[in-house]
C-alpha cells in the first residue's frame, strides 16, 4: 500500500535526471531540460527537488514542484528555459531556492503507479505532499481535488 507515511520512499524511486541547475540562467536549466534523458521521459510524473530540505508549515521536504507531462520532459521545459531565469517572480523564487537550499534536481517516474492518468496521479502526489505538510509544494500554483488517501500497489 502507499499512502502519506511512504510518500517519500516512493520519491526516492524516481529516476534523477543528470545534472542540476545551479544558478537562474537559461543555460543552466536548458543542461537539465535538454538532455537525452529528459528527451526519453514522456509521459511521466517529475520533482524538481532541492539539495537541502526547506522547512514547511509541518516538517520540511526537498520537493519543490510537482507535476506531470504526456510528452517528453524536454519537450514540456526546454523552451520555457529563458522564461523561468528571466522572468522578475520565477528568478526571484529560484535564486531564493538555490541559494538557501541548493542546487536543483529533477527526478521523473511513469506515472501508472500512482493513478490511471497523468492529472490522476499527479493530483494523488499533491495531496500526499499536502497530507505531509498542510501546504503544497512551494513552485506549484496549481491544488488537486484527488483525495484518496491510500493506494494498493
């Protein structure tokens, strides 16, 4: 069964892609996004972690974004590089994030395990992290209506 308490060990299971961005620049993260690992990952739920844990309203946690894409991961990030170095609110978040806490990684994972659609188990992630931590991960704008709170694997 995976539910809340193992919520972390299903993360530590995901398969990191190599390198991490270590500073707001549009190379750095294009380094991440555009390598032939992110270019095979499709279909698939993904973490941006931090190095360092970041303390939350209950607990800390590395995770800082979850989400999900149906193609690739390079297909979904590698244009929107410039997008998250420049733009004045996602440079202010990710030079807060890397320089308190690290350098980023992305760790990617089929999504099956987790629900039978991408936004299924991308929402079931979220409510664990939730469940963790009463917040959702600081980069996520986005909240789920998946409330379940166990799954049989």
């Amino acid at each position: 069964m995976i539910d809340r308490t193992n919520f972390y060990e299903e993360i530590e299971g995901f398969k990191l892609l190599p390198g991490d961005i270590r500073d707001v620049s549009t190379e750095a993260f294009q380094a991440v996004y555009g390598s032939i690992e992110a270019s095979e990952a499709r279909g698939v739920l993904y973490v941006f972690l931090s190095t360092e844990p970041i303390p939350r309203v209950a607990g800390e946690s590395r995770i800082i974004y979850i989400g999900q894409t149906k193609g690739s991961f390079k297909h979904r990030y590698y244009k929107h590089a410039s997008l998250q170095a420049s733009s004045k609110a996602n440079r202010l978040k990710f030079e807060a994030i890397i320089s308190r806490y690290g350098p980023i990684t992305i760790a990617v994972s089929p999504y099956e395990r987790f629900g039978s659609t991408l936004l299924e188990a991308e929402g079931q992630l979220l409510w664990w992290y939730f469940q963790n931590h009463c917040e959702y991960p600081p980069v996520n704008y986005s909240k789920t209506l998946i409330r379940r709170d166990a799954l049989h694997a």
